[in-house]
C-alpha cells in the first residue's frame, strides 16, 4: 500500500499529470492582451501629441491682450481677416457680401451661434470692422473678437 502511493506521487498523481502533459501537446486558447494594450497606449499618445496640431486655421498673427482665455463647449464659427484682408468663414476664403447668407446656412443654433471674429495683428482695423458689422446686423449676438495673452518679457 505504501508503495503504491509513493509510486502515484512520483508519476505526479493520475490526473494531475495527464492534465499538465496534455495542456503541452495542445493549442493555447487564451489570448494574450499585454501587446494590444501596448499598442493602444502608444497609439494614445500619438494621438494626444498629433491633436492639437490638427486645429490650425489660416494663418494669422494675433494681437496679445491680458483676457483670460474662454471655456466652451461647442465648437464656435470662426471668421479671420488676415494681414492682406482677406476674409475667411473657417478656413475658406469669402467675399464679405456672403459672409451673412453662408453664416446662416452653418449656423445650427439659429442667431445664438457663437462666432469668433479673428483679425490679424497688423490688418486694417476697418475690414475687421466691417465683418463685424455685418454679422451683427444680420443678428447675431454672440460676436466675439480673438486675441492672444500677453507674453510677459
């Protein structure tokens, strides 16, 4: 009896060491998830570094003020006025007798939509103007003009 015992304990007792040998012959059928959280975590960060440089409009040199910046929620309408005075809805160039009829075509939330007026640091200040007038008399409240902040020197 002692032998016999001893003897099972040896071979690694019956079905435990059928289980372990068998589990060698066979196919794995877990899968392994530590190479796709990698991937996922460095396509993060490409995406996190990338993002912000997706956002580039026209090109235009703003004037620095020392308003602290806003928060929103949605994305506003953006009308620039670059250093030439050339007028863009977005990132496209218009004529400012069409900035009012394209402005309510785009504009989801009616006369409440948010519009951001960017005028370059050196534009001429009456072509800033005269886009803002005109928005503002077709009825648009929300009119805002975009400045830089203040670098302190």
């Amino acid at each position: 009896m002692g032998m016999s015992a001893g003897g099972s304990q040896a071979s690694g007792g019956g079905r435990g060491g059928r289980r372990r040998g068998g589990r060698r012959k066979g196919a794995i059928s877990e899968i392994n998830v530590t190479p796709l959280v990698d991937v996922m975590l460095v396509l993060l960060i490409i995406f996190m570094v990338a993002a912000p440089m997706l956002t580039v409009g026209v090109p235009i040199d703003l004037p620095e003020t020392q308003a602290k910046a806003m928060n929103s929620d949605t994305q506003p309408i953006t009308v620039s006025v670059n250093n030439e005075g050339i007028i863009y809805l977005q990132e496209t160039p218009i004529n400012i007798d069409d900035i009012v009829p394209k402005l309510q075509a785009i504009a989801t939330t009616g006369y409440n939509e948010r519009i951001y007026v960017r005028g370059d640091a050196v534009a001429t200040y009456g072509v800033v103007m005269k886009v803002m007038a005109r928005i503002s008399a077709a009825g648009y409240k929300n009119i805002g003009l975009v400045t830089q902040q203040e670098q302190e020197k």
